[in-house]
C-alpha cells in the first residue's frame, strides 16, 4: 500500500533554505505536508517557516548523508548540492527528485550542453575550454559568451567576450564558449513530470533581462508570441523533461532568433524565478505543481487565470545592512498588485529580497502598471 503522503507520517526533505524553498512550505502547508529544510543558517528564508530546520552544508557528503537519511523523498530548491550523497541515499531507498542523475547532468554547464546535442535538442553552437589561455583559439569566432561550467547561478558565472582585450578578464576555470545568438527574445517554459510519466507545461512567458545585471527585470505572462511559437516551445520543453526521464519540475530558458527558430539555453531542475507569477496568475502555481510532481500525485491545471507582469524586488546599489522596504504602503493601495518578501534580514546591492506580481486584464495595461510599481518601491537600509 502507498504511504500517505502528508502529515507526521511523511517526511519530505528540502536540500537548500533560499526563497525558493520558503514559497515551496507555503504550499506544501496547505496540503499538510511537513517539510524539513537544510541550509548554512537558520536566518535563511526557509528557516522560520520549515517544520524542522537543519544547519550543515548542502555540498557536504557528511551532512547531506545525515540530513538525508530518514527522509521519504528529497528534492532541492538549488542544484549545487552534493550529489555522490544523493546518489548513496538513492542506493539506499530514499527517493531523490530531480534524480541525481539529472543534477550531476545539469550542474555542469558543458554536459549540459552535450546532452542537447546527443539528444537532437536544439542549442547554441559552443565549444568547450579548459581555462581562459585557450581563448586564443577562438578569435575567428568573436564575438561570444564565456559561461563556467560549474558554480554559476544568478547572472553569475557569464561574462560577454567582445574582443581580445577581454580574454584577460575572463573566467580561468573550465568553462564553454558559446556563439552570441541575435534573438528576438528570451522565453521559459515550466514543464512538470510525475513518477506515472504524466507531464504537464505551463504557457510560455518571456523574459526581460538587465544587460547590466543578467537578470529577470520583468516577466511577462502571457508572452506575446504567435500561436505556432508557443506550440514548438512546450513541445520542446516536453522533449527536454522526457528525454532527460526527470521527475519534478524544470524551467527551459530559450531563445527565440530572428529567423524564428527556438534554441535552449539552459534548463534548472527545480521551480524557478520565471515561474513566481503563477501563485497568482495561474490555477496551480509552480511550488505547487513541483509538490504533486516529486511525491507522485495528479498533476495540476496550468491554465493562466489572468495577465501578469512580475518584477525582482532587488537591494538597491548603495545600500547594505538591516533592509528596508520604501514605498511598501504605496503598493498595498494597488489593485492587483501581490508583494512577496523573502525573509532576509540584510539587503546588499542587487540582492533578490523579494518580488512583485502585478495582475490585470490586458498585458500591455499590466506592463504600464509594473513600471509604475518598480519605480514605486526601494529596497535599501536604516
């Protein structure tokens, strides 16, 4: 008989306390599963929220193994986790979502890119380096994108390469470089897979990053893209989440050229920045959906319930210490307007502190809406 999958009975362990794992418990408390989070410090956003709250190291063989060890099912809210401890307690029966497997496969950038290619997954053309020396051999190929392959997370980890007076200022490490694509625009796709193998997409959204920052600045759901767009890139995430035979949930961020050809740039194996909006856009949200995927439940309706634009709540560029929140009362006058803060005590320059979803019935409305919102509120010190 299957055990029930909530209450004391079930323990589910989280391996990472971020704000990805704080808006996981607060789904998962509405289904009474218990989560039990690990991270380096009970000030992180998971701290005050988990059931039970573990200090140690996620890249310890050590921790990872004690954390681990009684839980029913494992998964992460970040992949830079120690995986020859996953893959041990695997061995021994707990169950692991995403597979070890797939986070080994998706840790390292240059395997990942590998794998696209076996797999007839279409991507930017890129070559794999040992270190910046070897920069050299490439200058017929200029300009590009040097990424590393291990390590790199948030908009860290990727440099832009745009002539030979770069190569000194790159990354030493063992990294890719990959061909600078004139795209249209950058889309993600949130693609669900259960045990039983039912997989389940949510609409396509698009993304606006800050060249400055590489990062999300704005979230647009949904993206303003043609039908036949939207059909080949849930087609295409579907493809990715089957042919790597992962359980959970994954976010496939793509380019959309100006030939309209769709090229994966690079997936992450659990809920993701691009997919916040959908707690209130949404008919399930991706903290939910990454639940039902990981402990073997139906998958839910990922029918967009109206227009959204999310925007990153980041540290403002001066300031750092004890955060506060200017123009927080502002936006609770809003209508539509859905403010989430992320539990950290200290704000830094361009910390993610929290975010905003901005809801309404038309995109273009919603988008005017947003910009109002982001220059509304700052994220800086007492």
């Amino acid at each position: 008989m299957k055990k029930q999958w909530y209450g004391e009975a079930f323990k589910l362990g989280v391996l990472g306390g971020g704000q990805l794992g704080r808006m996981m418990i607060q789904s998962a408390m509405d289904y009474d599963v218990h989560i039990y989070a690990m991270d380096s410090s009970k000030s992180a956003p998971c701290g005050t929220l988990a059931y039970e709250f573990t200090e140690g190291n996620i890249q310890s063989y050590a921790d990872v193994m004690a954390f681990g060890k009684d839980k029913d099912v494992l998964t992460v809210e970040i992949e830079h986790i120690n995986v020859e401890a996953l893959e041990d307690l695997e061995k021994q029966g707990v169950k692991v979502f995403p597979q070890s497997r797939v986070l080994k496969l998706i840790q390292d950038k240059g395997l990942q890119k590998d794998f696209y290619k076996e797999n007839g997954i279409p991507t930017a053309p890129y070559h794999l380096i040992n270190d910046k020396s070897e920069l050299k051999n490439y200058t017929n190929r200029l300009p590009f994108i040097q990424k590393m392959r291990k390590g790199g997370y948030d908009g860290k980890g990727v440099t832009s390469i745009k002539s030979i007076s770069d190569f000194e200022n790159a990354f030493d490490v063992p990294s890719l470089i990959e061909e600078k694509i004139n795209f249209t625009k950058e889309l993600s796709v949130l693609v669900a897979r259960n045990e039983s193998g039912e997989v389940k997409t949510f609409p396509v959204v698009e993304c606006e990053f800050s060249e400055e920052l590489n990062l999300v600045e704005f979230l647009f759901s949904p993206a303003n893209i043609l039908p036949e767009i939207e059909n080949k890139a849930t087609e295409l995430a579907k493809d990715v989440i089957e042919k790597l035979d992962m359980v959970g949930l994954l976010a496939v961020e793509l380019f959309l050229t100006e030939e309209g050809l769709l090229l994966v740039n690079e997936v992450a194996p659990r809920t993701h920045n691009s997919g916040h909006h959908t707690i209130e856009c949404n008919y399930v949200s991706q903290f939910e959906q990454h639940l039902r995927a990981i402990l073997g439940l139906p998958l839910g309706d990922t029918a967009i319930k109206t227009a959204g634009v999310m925007i990153n709540l980041l540290g403002d560029e001066n300031h750092e210490g004890p955060a506060k929140y200017e123009g927080m009362e502002e936006l609770m006058k809003m209508q539509g307007v859905y403010v989430h803060l992320y539990g950290k005590p200290t704000t830094k320059p361009n910390r993610k502190m929290g975010h905003v979803t901005i809801t309404g019935k038309d995109i273009e409305e919603t988008k005017v809406k947003a910009r109002n919102v982001q220059n509304s509120i700052k994220v800086v010190t007492f």
